[in-house]
C-alpha cells in the first residue's frame, strides 16, 4: 500500500521545505496542463496538503496510512484494501441466510470489530478506536468547544441578569 511518503518519494521525518520541493519536481511530470494524469496530480496535492498542515499530519502518523486513508481521504484515489478474513467472514454470513448467528469466544472485542467492518462497508465511520482518537479529536475541535463553552457562559450570565431585573 503506497503511504503519503511514497507518493511525494520523501522519508517520514522530512521538513516541510523537503516536502514542496519533492512536490514540485514531481508536479512538473504530473500536471494534467502538462500531459501528466490528473488523478495522480490530486494524489499528490492531497498528500502535500497532508504533510504540510502540522495537525493533519499528527493525526496521519499517528493513525497509520490505512485508517487514516478510510476516514478522511476519497476512497477512489486512495483505496484501501480490507482484510481477507474480514471479506470472507462477511461473504460467508451473506451466503449462509440464517438469521441467528453463532457466537464463538470471541467475547465483545471480535463482535466490536464486525461492526467496524460492516459500517465501513456502508460508508460510517467508526465512532472512536481508543485514546489517540480521543486526542486527535479534542486537539482538532478545541477552539469550537472553547467557544461553545464562552456562549453558554454569557448566556448563564444573562440568565442571571434577566432574573435579578423581574425581582
């Protein structure tokens, strides 16, 4: 599976300015203006814009390609292959048509996974995966709950207020 990093050709610690420059030399070959394809010029442009923006690209490394790929890059460009089992396990459901499943010991984390792979399969995402997801989240929406947070503040206040003034 091709990784942001192999599409620009660059090594996962490289600076940002290691980055453009990987960009444009390989933009130059690649440019629809320029006889170049234009799905791999999308490519790389997501993968510059990727790479570039200091939160996306902790979100990315700390994700890994394939999960970050599923939840925030368009499928067609960047396909992700799932895992034989998962396929196989979901084919044979299908084919068998009974209704009732047997449960193996696989206990809560097995069915969990199911669930994942069936919401993937009809385009949710998954609602969180653990600590780095609880992270990546708080970091990318902190200034909207400061916000909300100051809102309810001064609404609390004006409540206040209003009540003090009809006494």
């Amino acid at each position: 599976m091709e990784t942001l990093y192999d599409v620009l050709g660059v090594d996962p610690d490289a600076d940002p300015e290691a980055i453009r420059r990987a960009y444009r030399e390989r933009v130059k070959r690649h440019h629809p203006d320029a006889g170049g394809d234009a799905g791999e010029f999308r490519r790389l442009t997501t993968a510059r814009d990727v790479l570039l923006d200091r939160e996306s690209r902790r979100r990315y490394d700390a994700l890994g390609h394939r999960r970050y790929a599923l939840r925030h890059l368009d499928g067609e460009e960047w396909p992700v292959d799932t895992p034989r089992n998962a396929r196989r396990r979901s084919n044979a459901r299908r084919r068998s048509g009974s209704g009732s499943r047997r449960r193996t010991g696989r206990g809560a984390r097995g069915r969990s996974r199911g669930r994942r792979d069936r919401n993937r399969r009809r385009g949710r995402q998954d609602r969180s995966s653990g600590p780095v997801d609880a992270a990546v989240a708080l970091g990318t929406y902190r200034r909207v709950l400061v916000r909300a947070g100051l809102v309810l503040l001064a609404l609390f206040c004006l409540a206040i207020v209003l009540s003090a003034l009809s006494l």
